[in-house]
C-alpha cells in the first residue's frame, strides 16, 4: 500500500461524501443566503422519528413477556452479531490512545476501532503526534518501516496547501482544522489467536471551520480492513486497505454555521469503542 493511502484513511479528504447537505442560512462560506426550511415537512420529518421511536420501546418491551424470547427462556434467536459485549475494551493508554486489548476476536475488533480513531485524527498532521500515533497501533516493525514514508507524505507541500493547511500542518489563522473518525461498527473477517483481519465501517469529518474556509467540514463513509498482529500482548497493525462506503442517503438537513461546527467538535469529546 502508498503512502498516499494513509492519507484517504485519514479523515478521508479524498473521497467523496455523497449527501445531500443544505447549507446554512447567511452562509459563513459566502454567497447568498438559503431559503427558509419547511415547516410543514419539518414536521412531518419529526412525527415520523416520534412514531418509529414509540415502535422501537415497544418492541423492545414486547421480549419480557415473550416466552419465545430469549429472555423467556423458549429457543429464541440468538444475541445478534451485531450487539455490543459489554466487555472492557482497553486496559490502558499510550500517548492517549487505548492499548491492551483483549487476546480475543472481541479485542481485535476493538483495537481496530480504535486505531482507525488515532489514524484519522488531526493529530497526524503534526509530526510529534503522528511519531506518537504511529509507535502505538503498528507493530514495531512496521511501525519503523513507514514512518519516513508518513512523514513525507504528511509535511508534503503541494498536499498540505491541498487541503488548506499551512506549511506546518496547522490551520491558517481564524481557521480551526477538523479531522475525526467516527466508528459504526466492525466485523471480523479472519481470526487466529496470532492475527486477524478487521472490518471497521466509519464516518468521518474532514475540512476547515471558519469565515474565510475555502475547504468546509464535509462528511464521508469509508469502510477500512486492518491486519492485525497479537504481539507484546497487544494487537498491532501492520496494514489496512480502504474502500468508499456503505455511504447512507443523506438527509435534506441544513448545515450548521462554522462557528457552531468548531464548537461541537472542540466541546464533543470522543468515545472509547468496544466490540
């Protein structure tokens, strides 16, 4: 794999988000204003969401007294592979970034999860964080294979004036640099107890909140699989490919003002993922 694939996985400024996205009202990016939303169709759009609501609490609810369920004891389907564990999914912390995972399947797509958080944040954008990124979620090997190459292709000029940054990776003033992986959900494709293969299907939001932005937040679907080791008691990358999608249909919903982005993503701490 490139370089310049570590770069679509981080934040994924080279794909494309297809959604439909209204842009706000006075646009903090120029041009003219937007029309005012419908309030008829708002309506209709939050009776719909208080309607499915009410279903899911009922069907929900519907299991307790169920006696084909599995809470009723009955040969009821089995818990979905899609449900969360309930389990720790780190033991601790390295340069911020959960580490001691499980030796498990569980624990493997839970590295993978998280790992895919560290590789798409700003943070890689910064030689310090990116040395730090780096020595934490890939094996040791592989870890001192790429790191030239990564920060080659990171502090790369024509790359950095690209996607708007300055020379060293920092936002231009009045500007505030967003890049952050949000995780749906993972899937384990292979599994040993030496390696594993793991599907993590995310959003993420890549751009420049502010006035002058000529690269707005923008948000786009990708689905990455890691190859993972289990090595000094932990899982560790040594590679990851990554593909567009599944990309959902976008809502008609209007987007918010820089302002507003900057602080929901400065105020909007992140998670911890487990399996």
């Amino acid at each position: 794999m490139s370089p310049g694939d570590e770069h679509e996985a981080s934040g994924g400024y080279g794909g494309t988000g297809h959604t439909r996205t209204r842009l706000p009202d006075g646009e903090p990016y120029g041009g003219t204003p937007r029309r005012p939303r419908n309030s008829s169709r708002s309506l209709i759009t939050v009776v719909g969401v208080v309607v499915l609501l009410i279903a899911a609490i009922a069907f929900a609810n519907r299991g307790d007294d169920d006696p084909t369920s599995p809470n009723g004891g009955a040969s009821g389907p089995t818990t979905s592979s899609t449900a969360a564990s309930g389990e720790r999914p780190a033991e601790t912390k390295s340069a911020g970034i959960p580490t001691g995972f499980a030796h498990d399947q569980k624990g493997a797509e839970s590295a993978a999860a998280n790992y895919s958080i560290a590789l798409g944040s700003a943070e890689m954008f910064s030689k310090a964080g990116r040395q730090q990124i780096v020595g934490t979620v890939y094996a040791p090997d592989v870890a001192a294979a790429r790191q030239a190459d990564l920060d080659s292709a990171y502090s790369s000029e024509d790359f950095l004036t690209n996607i708007g940054l300055q020379k060293d990776g920092t936002a231009p003033k009045g500007q505030s640099f967003i890049s952050r992986v949000i995780p749906v959900g993972t899937k384990a494709t292979a599994f040993s107890a030496d390696d594993a293969t793991v599907e993590v299907w995310y959003t993420s939001l890549f751009g420049l909140s502010g006035e002058r932005s000529t690269n707005p937040v923008s948000e786009s679907w990708y689905t990455t699989t890691y190859q993972l080791t289990w090595i000094a008691n932990d899982w560790k990358v040594t590679d990851f490919q990554q593909k567009d999608g599944p990309v959902p249909v976008g809502r008609d919903q209007q987007a918010s003002t820089a302002d507003d982005m900057t602080k929901a993503v400065e105020e909007y701490g992140g998670f911890t993922y487990a399996r």
